[in-house]
C-alpha cells in the first residue's frame, strides 16, 4: 500500500513534436548541403562568427594557461577516479575461446569502436565533468579516435574549462559546434572531421532528439531525458539533508523529478517542510522551486519491501539510500541509474567524478539499461572455427534445421560441406599439425 503526501502536477514528455520535426528538418538540411548548413546554424543559433570550428593547439594552449592550478589539481583528482574505475570495468570484460563439441570452437573477443564523437553541452550550466566521463572513458575502452565538440559562449569560444576538460581527457580534436548541428558534423563527417561510429553526451531537448533520430546512422550512449533523483528514506533519515539532495538535483531544470519514498509519514511531512524552508534561500530557488512544484513527490510505504517494489517502478537515474537497512536495499534493488548508498554519499559525487559514470539512464529506461561505462565502447563480437570431421557432422543437422525453415540455399551451404568432407574425399594428413 502507498499514499502520496505529494504528487507531480506535471508529466515529463519525452518526445516534443514540434522538437522533433525541428531536428528532423535540421538533420535532412545537414545532410544534403553538409558544411554550408552547419556554418549557417551555428552563426544563427550560437553566434558563431570564427572561421575554423576546429580548435588550434596554440588555443588550447593558451586557454590552459590561464586557468587556476587549484582546477587543474582537481581536474587531475577526479580524471583518475573517473578512469581508475573504468580500467577496472575493462578488467572485468574478458575474451575467451571454448571447444563445445570435438573440432567445434567458439570465441568471444573485445574489439574497441574506432572513432567516437563527444559532445558536452554548454548553456547554464556547462557540465565540464562530462568530458572525463566520454572522452576519458572511450580512451581507456582503447578507442583510437575521440573527437569533442561544445558549443560557443555568448559566441565567443568554448568555455576555458571545458576546452580544458577535452583536451585533459584525451580528445585528439575540439571543435567549437554546438546542439544539433554538432551532432550531425559528427555523424556525417562535416568541417573537416571524419564521420564517426559512435556520438555521446547530455543535452537539452533538441540534442536529445538528435541522438533519437541519428541512431543507426551511428549509435549513440543512450536516451537521456530530464535528470531525476529518487531518495529512498525511513525514520533515522535528516529530513534537511533529503530536501538539499532533492533540491540540488532539482537546479538542473524546472522538468526535473524530484522523489521521496519513505516509510514513515513523519519524515515526509518534514521533508516537504524543510524544502520550502530551504528554497527560500536557495541560489537557485527559481528553477529549483519549479521542479518540485511541477514533478516533486513523497511516497509513503508501508514497509522496505513495498518502498523497494516503488523504486523500481520509478526506476530512477540516481538513487539514494538512508535508511537503517541500506544493505538490504542494495541486494534487492534492480531498477536505477546509479545507487548512493548512505547519507554519506551523494548525487554530486557521482556527477562531478567521485568515480562512476554521470551518464545514466532516464525516464524509467532503467528497467532495460545501465548507464554509460567503458563497456559502451566495445564492440563484444563472437567467431567460429571448425575442423573438417566437425563440420560433416554438423551439416546434418543445420541442414534440417534450414530445411525446416524453408532455407534451401542455406541448407545447400551445408549439403556441399557434407559431401566435401566426406573420409574418402579428405586426405589423410588434412587436419595434422
């Protein structure tokens, strides 16, 4: 049994029809006139007025000079974090070969995606933690090429830290592009980069529904929508430490969810309390106090097992634990983005690069992916290999199977093989050594 204290008055909708048949408009352009196209939206969208949309060395040299060395220190911090974890993804993965019948061996290798497109937004909040969490992750994942795009600041070059973050994180080439257009440079190979295999990176609606509509041209990390955090909580939780977390991810935008699932009514008519006391001196109240008025919730539960069937129908980006029982939750939890477990950890640590990925699924795609992780750049491909006595014997039966199916040049592949390594037609010493 549940019973809301707090409902959303608003639906998060995926997909904004006038958005789509924008970018869908915009990618057709792209595609047909290519360069003249991304020049003529960059100047109109980002004012981009510069000649090369590719960055010089001499750029980003001068950019990196002029930041403090405290970022740089801290930069450095959070890029080995970040990429310590995902070499210890990469160690988990593994290829192998295994003889299932006699002379039958089938393998699994781990092959890296060739060339791969990052993009990291710009806007109000530039997310500078987004280069270590692609560019650096796709390097580590043993990917050759790595090309990073961001958009222009009040048409003036990319923001110094994030032209920093690319360039640290591996990027062999920046571009100065934004929004849909960069997206489309990338999978098409315009102003001067080669067309890429795989493009990454958060966005706004528009950038979203790029990566919705480039799919299979090239493949993309995932579908991510408004950022959401849940907080799972009973009554040894601090109600004024769930309202900050549930207001710090709320900042992000007004169409953010923000959740609370409890087992004590208690501490969820606290929670609500202590939010209204802290947006009124929340710096950034005014996005923040949309969220929650729009896609806030409190859920009261009647015990761990029912506030764990809740979570993962929410199937949330973040999850959070306080409760008495964070273990139990842990084992039993199937359906988040990433798990915090424990008022001692946060949202923000995993956003700004305490070591896992910030790219997470959305809008309950939870409940069939992961997020973004060095896996992501590696194509797991499989091959087989027979001897000739394994192959006659098993073109019988892969020849019925194609019979079955009504597949006779298939099965005819396998007649022929039958016939072909028949003893008498295969020399004594064929399969020695």
């Amino acid at each position: 049994m549940r019973t809301y204290l707090r409902r959303a008055s608003a639906l998060v909708r995926n997909i904004d029809v006038k958005v789509e048949a924008t970018v869908r408009s915009m990618l057709a352009e792209i595609a047909a006139k290519r360069d003249s196209s991304v020049r003529r939206y960059a100047l109109e969208l980002d004012r981009w007025k510069g000649g090369d949309f590719r960055v010089s060395q001499h750029e980003i040299r001068h950019v990196s000079a002029r930041l403090p060395e405290t970022f740089k220190e801290d930069f450095a911090f959070v890029h080995e974090q970040v990429t310590s974890f995902a070499r210890h993804q990469l160690e988990s993965l593994g290829t192998f070969e295994v003889e299932l019948q006699p002379g039958v061996w089938v393998g699994q290798r781990l092959i890296p995606v060739t060339r791969v497109g990052c993009y990291i937004p710009g806007g109000k909040y530039p997310l500078v933690s987004a280069a270590i969490m692609s560019v650096a992750t796709a390097r580590v994942a043993g990917v050759e090429h790595v090309i990073g795009c961001a958009p222009p600041r009040e048409g003036d070059g990319i923001f110094p830290y994030t032209l920093y973050a690319l360039h640290a994180s591996g990027a062999a080439e920046i571009y100065v592009l934004g929004g849909v257009q960069a997206l489309a440079a990338m999978a098409y190979g315009c102003v001067g980069m080669t067309a890429v295999d795989l493009i990454t990176g958060p966005g706004n609606a528009y950038v979203a529904e790029a990566k919705r509509q480039l799919f299979g041209i090239v493949g993309i990390d995932l579908m991510a929508g408004p950022t959401e955090i849940c907080i799972i909580a009973d009554e040894s939780a601090d109600p004024a430490l769930i309202a900050a977390d549930l207001l710090g991810q709320a900042e992000h935008g007004p169409d953010s969810p923000a959740w609370l699932i409890t087992t004590s009514e208690k501490l969820g008519r606290a929670v609500i309390a202590e939010i209204e006391r802290q947006l009124k001196n929340l710096p950034t109240t005014f996005t923040a106090a949309a969220a929650w008025e729009q896609h806030g919730e409190v859920v009261i539960v009647t015990d761990d097992d029912e506030a764990i069937k809740v979570s993962d129908e929410y199937a949330p980006e973040h999850l959070e634990l306080m409760t008495r029982r964070d273990s139990y939750y842990l084992e039993r939890l199937r359906n988040y983005g990433s798990l915090f477990v424990g008022e001692e950890s946060t949202v923000a640590y995993g956003d700004k690069g305490i070591g896992t990925n910030h790219t997470l699924p959305t809008g309950k795609a939870a409940r069939y992916t992961g997020g973004l992780w060095v896996g992501k750049f590696i194509k797991t491909v499989t091959y087989q290999r027979l001897s000739r006595e394994a192959s006659r014997r098993m073109a019988p039966i892969m020849g019925r199977l194609c019979n079955v199916e009504g597949m006779l040049a298939h099965q005819y592949t396998t007649d022929v093989r039958f016939q072909r390594y028949s003893p008498r037609n295969i020399p004594e010493d064929a399969n020695s050594g």
